[in-house]
C-alpha cells in the first residue's frame, strides 16, 4: 500500500521523534547511573565513547548482514533524511570554532555528492507491485567500507584539527546529500517505469 | 491450491511461489521461483558493467577531490598534529624580592633595537622594541614593524594589547594571585580551558608555563610566568592565523624569550622608569613646519620620546603636536612646540597670556615661574596645576617654556597628569638640552 508523501513524512517524522526519545532516556540513564560514580563526568563520556563504539560495531554488522535485503524505497523518509543532514551540518557550522572557505567547503561538498551519487548507483532497484524496493550489491558495501574506513582514519589521526572535523562533516553531508538525491532520482524512475509500461507479468504479483 | 515450496535460484532462500523477489537476497524472481531480468530495474542487466565503471569513476574522482580540497583547506605548515606533551623545564625565572605593593600607575617605555634579548639576524625594516608594564614591572620585546597597532591601556594597567596586519596581535597582563594559586592549578586549568584536542603542545616550567593551541583558526602561544614567590602571575599571548604560524614562530620564541619581569609589582621605580625613557630626534622640517612669513630661520631639531606620536588634526604649520601611545586619560602626555613672530612681545608676556588662557578655561594655578636661559637665548617659563576639563579626578602639570629667537617666539610646553609628571618632565627638560636652531 502507497502512502501519500506528507503521510510517509509524517511517519517518518515520527520515527525519528521515537528514536530520540529513546536515545535521550538512553542518554538520561547513562546520566543518571553516572552519578553514582566519584567522576561523574569522566563516567558519563566514558560510557557514551563505549557505547558509540558498541553501535558503531553494530551498525557494522547489521550493514554486512542486511545490505543485500530488498527494503521498500520511501521517498518520504529520504526527503527527511535529506532535511535532517543538512540541518544537522547547518547546526554543527553555527558551533564550530571555524568554517572552511566558500571555495574549500564548495569542493568538499562536491567531493561528497560524487562519492554520494556513485554509491546511490550501486543498488538494484525493482518493482514489487506498486512499491518500489531497492537492495545493495557487492559494491554497495564495498562503496560503504571505504567511506568508513577513511572516516574512522581521518577521525583516528586528524580529529585535533578543528578544520578537518569541519571539512569531513561537509564530505559526509555531501555523500549523504548524493546518495539520497541519487536514490530519489532513480525511484522517479523506476516510479515512471511503473505508470508507463504494462505490467509485467513477473513484477512479483500473483497473476 | 496450495503453492508449491520454492527456492531462490541465488542464495537458495525459501521463497513463495507469488514473491517477485527474494527476500533475503533481493534476486528477482518469476512466477515459477526462477530468477528475472526484470524490467523494472532502471538500468538493465548488461548495463550494469558500465554502471560498475562509473560507480568506480564517481567514487574514486569524489575521493580524488576530497583530498585536494583537503589539501588546501588544511593548514600543511601546522604539520603532523602535535601531541599533548607535558614536560618539566625549569627556566631561570626573575626572582625579585617585593618592594612594595602593587601601584597605581602604569607607565610603559619603549626602547628601539637594541634592548633586552637582542635582535636575531635582524633585517632591515625590522624593530623591535621593548614594552615595559611600570605597574608589574614585567617586559617583552616585540618586532614594531609587525604589531603596528597600540590598543587602548585598560584602565587598571594591567597591561597592554597590540594587533598588526594580518590577524596578528599579542597582549600581555599581569595581575596578582589573589586565589594562591599553584603553576601546576592555574595550567591545569588552561589546559580545561582551551581543551585537550585543541592543545598542541605544553610545558611546566618552575615559574610558570607554555600552552601552545588553536582556538578560531589562530594559533595561540600562551605564556605563564610568576613573581615575588608566586604572587604575581603575568601572561604573554600571541596569537596568529593559522594558516602564518610557521612564519612567525621565531617572532613568537624570541618575544617569550624576552618576556621577563625586571623588577616587582608595585608603584613604578622613578630610576628604572627616568632612565628607560628613550628618545628620538626629529627634524621640524620633516613635518612640514614653518612660520609664516619666515620661511627659513624657523626650523629646528630636538628629542621626543620614542614612540610618541604627532598629532596631525588640527595642527598649524607652526605647530608640532607629539602625544603618548596611551589613550587613556590617566597617561596621556603632550609635547608641543610652537613658533610666532615676535610682535614686540616678550618670551614672559608670551608665556603669561598661555598661562592666563589655562586658568581660564581649566582652573590653573601657577606653582612656579621664572626667567630661563636655554644656551643664549632668553626665556621665562611657567609651572601650572589644571584641573582638567575632562572628569578625571586627577589634576595635570602643565609647563610653558617660552623662547625668544630673532624675531620669532619659540614655545616649548608639556602636558601630564600630575601623578606621572616625575618622567614627563623629563622629557621636556631633554627637549629643552636638545633642542638645536637650523640656520
């Protein structure tokens, strides 16, 4: 069953609210355990860096297990997948010490959307019925380790430098931006496919 | 009916016979469990080969591109990110013993090349110059022709900053250890404040410390130094943009180098202050000044203090206006020369009409008046206390020398607040030993 876009929004707004009402109780409880603790402070970010590691081993693993599961495209939790990246940049910006130069930032952003929309191209999409469904080949997570790896090296070795922390969160947000603007693209299509041709007989429906 | 078992031809997944895709793996399949080259893939199958091949090109150029962005968005002079780096170097730190308590006034000197820590290779177009702190007695060496710039002096006299092109600036402040602080308290505190990740390099000395870190694109150098037993603590920052520290590295060495306290806080030494006043001598013609109707027998030479300033606005050709650094009212200091025709005046009836001019818009008083001779010209000179128009509580020394040359009058007269009249006077007693008549 289709949803209307603000509906697919709407819920995908909603997810998120869940999700950071559960990370903040998370946070809250972390806090609050902390304080039982001589350092509650060194407690409390010391449990968050293991947990950040814990999620991050997770994400991992989840990634290598799911990434070839076809999942059902929404583009209405793209669009605010897409919102809450460039928020969160425009966010990170107002706090951080330091901004690159227009010419710098411009770059990295295009740097981002090229490794963004490669990676957006290295799912299969296809068409269930009336939903369109997308699942990740072999380069798909090879696209994914690499990005991750540079990341979590750039992180190890160049994190001191406030403008580097600046300039990788503008290259993530431009890969965020090129893979979910790359991903609409290819949904329009695939959507258009949908209106134009006759349906196939093998489109997964009973005949 | 029921539907047949199937299997996924791809990864061998159970899947049922309406599927039109795997659900584990995501193969599309036919009606009859087999896989297809569905059509509602956007780019079909033998396409996917050249789609691998942009992949790759999109991948690789957007990574390509990151690294040369980052190139140049990376300051390369800061070079391989320095580490936390605690280390213990006791330093020979100026120990003085306390004469007295912190004083009121603060008066600076600057000294041209020459003063303490002596210049390093320096080129020409180089100066550097030594500011004196007279409240705490602390010092630095700083090149005049990078920090171009005085600030205005806080009015506790604490110290003093400077900025010059580029985003350069430095500021030293002093101020007592009221908290009893320890050097290891006060850097560990530091060290919070600027934060760890921000920290490049730091390094505990038996009379202080060094912090070297970024904060807002700048590279920092904060320099801690104590006195009279850990009472007084006394900083030296300088700050740059990151992407020029490299160049100005051994400025900043050489000015912590330099950064010393010559003697305790407390009100200022008239000795170390009187002999510290440096001069310059200028040349009335470089500024232009002249008398009108006596184009050539005006001219004269003297020395000012180093330092000093002409003021331009308002300025006659026959007048030369030189002030202080200091903007603030409490060590603003004037010293002016003037030149008239005679008139039929005389140098006394001259230098009563200025002085009748100050009581009358600044409620002076004569303390003192008297003929003069400076070499063989005659003169008469006046002492006056002003109550100054501005709010300020303190009165101002104000001295008029008048002296009579030929047909002109030649007028010599410095302005002070009282409490650091001890050094201006000075200052117009050189004028006065030096002053020299071009023929």
């Amino acid at each position: 069953m289709q949803f209307s876009l603000r509906e697919q929004i709407a819920g995908e707004s909603r997810r998120l609210v869940k999700i950071g009402a559960l990370a903040a109780t998370g946070l809250l409880l972390i806090g609050i355990a902390s304080l039982f603790f001589d350092d509650p402070a060194h407690v409390f970010f010391r449990m968050l860096s293991l947990l950040g590691t814990g999620l991050l081993i997770a994400s991992a693993a989840l990634m290598v297990i799911t990434f070839r599961k076809a999942k059902k495209v929404v583009p209405g939790a793209l669009l605010v997948s897409l919102a809450t990246t460039l928020l969160a940049l425009l966010v990170s910006t107002a706090f951080m010490p330091q901004t690159p130069a227009f010419a710098t930032g411009g770059a990295a952003f295009l740097a981002g959307m090229l490794v963004g929309g490669g990676w957006s191209m290295t799912t299969l999409y296809f068409i269930d019925g009336d939903i369109v469904r997308s699942r990740g080949t072999a380069w798909y997570l090879v696209v994914w380790v690499v990005i991750l790896t540079i990341n979590q090296l750039l992180g190890a070795f160049a994190r001191t430098v406030p403008s580097f922390a600046i300039f990788a969160l503008i290259v993530a947000t431009g890969i965020a931006v090129g893979s979910i603007t790359g991903q609409l693209l290819r949904y329009r299509k695939a959507t258009q496919l949908m209106t134009q041709a006759p349906k196939p007989a093998a489109s997964g429906e009973t005949p | 009916m029921t539907a047949a078992k199937q299997y996924c031809p791809a990864c061998g997944a159970p899947v049922e016979a309406q599927q039109g895709y795997c659900g584990q793996c995501g193969e599309a399949l036919t009606a009859a469990g087999q896989p297809q080259r569905t059509a509602s893939e956007a780019t079909p199958r033998p396409a996917r080969v050249g789609r691998t091949s942009i992949v790759i090109a999109l991948v690789g150029s957007g990574i390509l591109l990151a690294a040369l962005a980052a190139y140049f968005a990376i300051p390369r002079d800061s070079g391989s990110p320095e580490r936390v780096q605690t280390t213990s170097a006791p330093q020979d730190g100026v120990k003085t013993k306390p004469k007295a308590g912190p004083g009121q006034v603060e008066k600076k000197q600057e000294t041209a090349t020459g003063s303490p820590g002596a210049p390093a290779g320096g080129a020409a177009g180089q100066e550097w110059r030594t500011y004196t702190n007279a409240r705490y007695g602390v010092v630095v060496d700083y090149p005049a022709h990078i920090f171009t710039k005085m600030q205005d002096e806080p009015a506790d006299h604490s110290g003093r900053a400077f900025s010059g092109s580029s985003g350069l600036w430095f500021y030293i402040y002093s101020h007592a250890n009221a908290l009893d602080q320890t050097i290891e308290g006060v850097l560990r505190h530091t060290l919070v404040e600027v934060r760890k990740e921000y920290t490049l390099s730091s390094a505990s000395r038996t009379d202080g410390f060094d912090v070297v870190f970024r904060r807002d694109g700048e590279i920092i150098w904060r320099h801690m130094l104590t006195s009279q037993d850990n009472g007084f603590h006394h900083w030296l920052e300088i700050g740059t943009p990151e992407s020029g520290h490299a160049r100005l590295r051994p400025v900043a060495d050489r000015m912590i180098a330099s950064f010393r306290v010559d003697r305790p806080g407390g009100p200022p030494d008239e000795d170390v202050a009187v002999d510290a006043f440096s001069y310059r001598t200028i040349s009335s013609r470089d500024y232009g000044f002249k008398v009108e109707g006596h184009p050539t027998d005006a001219s004269f030479s003297v020395d000012v203090p180093e330092g000093w300033i002409r003021e331009e606005a308002g300025g006659a050709a026959h007048e030369l206006v030189f002030k202080s650094p200091d903007n603030h009212p409490d060590a603003m200091m004037f010293l002016a020369f003037t030149a008239e025709p005679l008139r039929g005046r005389s140098a006394e009836a001259k230098a009563t009409a200025q002085a009748k001019h100050l009581q009358e818009i600044g409620g002076a008083e004569i303390v003192d008046k008297g003929a003069v001779s400076v070499g063989s010209l005659p003169g008469y000179r006046i002492q006056l206390k002003v109550v100054s128009p501005s709010d300020l509580d303190t009165k101002l020394v104000d001295t008029i020398i008048v002296l009579k040359r030929g047909k002109l009058l030649y007028t010599l007269e410095m302005t002070a607040p009282e409490p650091i009249w001890h050094t201006a006077g000075l200052a117009i007693e050189r004028a006065v030993k030096t002053l020299a008549f071009k023929p």
